[in-house]
C-alpha cells in the first residue's frame, strides 16, 4: 500500500450548521448510498445491463458541492459514467433515474441513455459522459455560454455556475489541460471537481501521473487550485461555495481536488481485486455518512430518531424507484430515430 496522502484538516466545529440543513445534507447523501445499493442488487438480478459504476463512498462530494453550493436545478452539474448520485443531488427524481437504468422510455434520458448517460435539461445535467475528461468541454461550453449571455448579451439572469465532474485518472488527458487553460482564460464561471479516489481501474494514482497532488496543476493556469478531505461533507461545502462565490463574481475557475474513495469495485463486472485490504480499511473508517450522522448528534443538532426517519423514507423512495422502474414501458419501437437530431419546438 502507497503511504496514504495527509488528508487536509478542517474544523467542522466552527461551521454555522442549521439543523435544517444538516438533515437536508444528511438526506441526499443517504439518497445517493441507498440507491446505489439498490442498483448493485438490480443488475445483479439481471435488470440491467451494460457497465454500472456506483458511487458509493463518494456521496460527500456530491452533496457537498451541489446541494451545499449550488442552486440545484439552475445552475449546471456535468458529470462522468459515475452520474447517478450527480443526477440525484441536481434533483433529478430518483424513479426517473432508475427507470433510465432500466432503459425505460420514463427515464431522465428516455431509456436511451442507461446508466452512462443521464441527463436532463430540467435540472441543468449536462449529462454522464463515458469518455473519460469528455465531460470537461462540455461544462467548460456550457459555462461560456453563461458569460457569453451575460456579458455581450446584456442578459443578468445569467448568473449560472457550472460544476464539472471528474475523476483523478481524467486529469491526465489533454482535454483536461487545453480546457483549464481557456477556462482561466476567459474567467469562466465554472469550478472543475476532481474525484481522486486514487484508482482509475486498475490503475493506481501515483503510478500514472507526474505530480499526483492534482490542485497543484492549478497554478501553471494561473488557477486557484484546493484540496479538500472529500469524506467530510462541511468541509467539500466549505470549499465550494468560496469556489461558486468567486465564479458568479466573474473572477473565473477554481480546480477542487476533493480526496476520495469508491467502496465498491470499478463498475459492478470488476471484481475488485487490485485494491489492498488496508487501503480499503483506512478508507471504510472514514465513511462520510456515517461520520456526519455521529457528528450531527455529538454536535447536538439532531436526535438519533430524526436520522433513522431519513433512513426509512429514502428506502421507500427507493423501493418506489423500482417498481416505478418495473412497470413502466419500454420506448417504443416507432420511435427509434427519434432524439437524434432536435426536434422543432
Ligand atoms: C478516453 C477514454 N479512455 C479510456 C477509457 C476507459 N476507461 C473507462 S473508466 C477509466 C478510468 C477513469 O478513472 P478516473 O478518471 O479516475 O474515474 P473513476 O472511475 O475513478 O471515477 C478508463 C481508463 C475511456 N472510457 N475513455
Ligand atoms: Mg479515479
């Protein structure tokens, strides 16, 4: 096992949380845990096909970042294969997320996506995106068409932000560097997240990159570059909304390096045979939910009760998912070309 990184400290005590807020945190990250863990038992049941990459152990970036900095739903989330929990955060209805795995026509996507290509333009997701660092001009075209409005259209309700997704093994990809140059640029209202979960398949981190401390690369764009311990949900939320503050000013791009972890194998068909049983210890003991739900208690801002109720009306929603999932129609066959090329309005 590589030596593990120092995780930055954060001082979570000093955070203004509002009980309201906590369990709104608290919630979505259960949401994202609870249904991917539904999905592991669905395309084990052979419900649905094709790669799944869960999420699971990644929930703090998330929620951190969208629903503790953003205005879900208006501003605009970019996302990789590993989209689910992005899709959830963004507010896309957990029914119609997992009817999109099931390929189902009442899917975010229209059953045409499946679990790589969420979408929806409702709640500004951009969409997953298989290639990896595919999603980054994407975003980065997105947020400029935010300050393209603004500033030479004169339109000051465009104020969006947009958050860009990515994982460790992107950053080694030229898109990764030809975009963070122009985004830096142009200040475009955009912050990059990376997901170092320090595996990209069966490649370890520090064996495929120069300088694996990935918010250093910041500096050569004349970026402002942080890290952040991406298992403590204050603390992602405390870096991203300084980084969504500085973007809706007009003073441009942050690169959050957000120091992470999957619980699970790389998709559902890897056995997950790389990865030490120390690593994975080190990395189970700082689970981001259960350390919120103790540090919401210890810190008195809710009673065990309140989170078990969270816990059982997210199972619900879940199991709710699925049959809604179950029962709905397949797209039909007369529509095969149909959301290839846009349609007139
Ligand atoms: C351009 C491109 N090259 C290779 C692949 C195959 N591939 C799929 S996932 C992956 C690893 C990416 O790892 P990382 O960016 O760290 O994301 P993570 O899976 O850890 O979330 C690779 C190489 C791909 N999808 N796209
Ligand atoms: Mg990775």
């Amino acid at each position: 096992m590589v030596q593990e990184r120092t995780l930055p400290t954060f001082d979570a005590a000093k955070e203004q949380i509002t009980k309201a807020e906590g369990l709104r945190l608290y919630e979505d990250m259960v949401l994202g845990r609870t249904f991917e863990d539904k999905c592991a038992e669905m395309y084990y049941r052979g419900k649905m096909f094709g790669f799944v990459h869960l999420y699971n152990g990644q929930e703090a970036v998330s929620t951190g970042v969208i629903q503790g900095a953003m205005r879900p739903g208006e501003d605009f989330v970019c996302s990789t294969y590993r989209d689910h929990v992005h899709a959830l955060s963004a507010g896309v209805p957990a029914k119609e997320v997992m009817a999109e795995l099931f390929g189902k026509a009442t899917g975010c996507s229209k059953g045409r996506g499946g679990s790589m290509h969420m979408f929806s333009a409702e709640h500004g997701l951009l969409g997953g995106y298989a290639f990896v660092a595919e999603g980054i001009p994407v975003a980065s075209g997105a947020a400029f068409q935010t300050k393209y409005r603004r500033e030479v259209l004169g339109d000051q309700s465009a104020d969006q932000v947009t958050a860009c997704f990515f994982g460790d093994g992107a950053c080694n990809n030229g898109q990764f560097f030809e975009t963070l140059n122009m985004a830096a640029l142009w200040k475009l209202p955009i912050i990059f997240v990376v997901e170092n979960n320090k595996w990209a398949i069966g490649m370890a981190h520090e064996r495929a990159t120069s300088q694996p401390e990935i918010y250093k690369k910041a500096s050569v764009f004349d970026m402002v570059g942080v890290e952040v311990d991406g298992m403590d949900v204050l603390a992602v939320r405390a870096v991203a909304q300084e980084a969504v503050a500085r973007a809706r000013k007009g003073e441009g791009p942050t690169l959050i390096e957000a120091l992470t972890y999957r619980f699970r194998g790389h998709s559902l068909a890897d056995p997950d045979e790389m990865r030490s049983k120390a690593e994975k210890e080190f990395w189970f003991a700082r689970d981001p939910i259960k350390n919120f739900a103790k540090y919401l208690v210890d810190q008195g801002i809710v009673e065990p009760e309140e989170l078990k109720a969270i816990d059982r009306k997210i199972q619900e929603l879940v199991d709710e998912s699925v049959k809604f999932a179950e029962t709905s129609s397949e797209p039909d066959k007369s529509e095969l070309y149909r959301f290839i090329f846009a349609e007139d309005e």
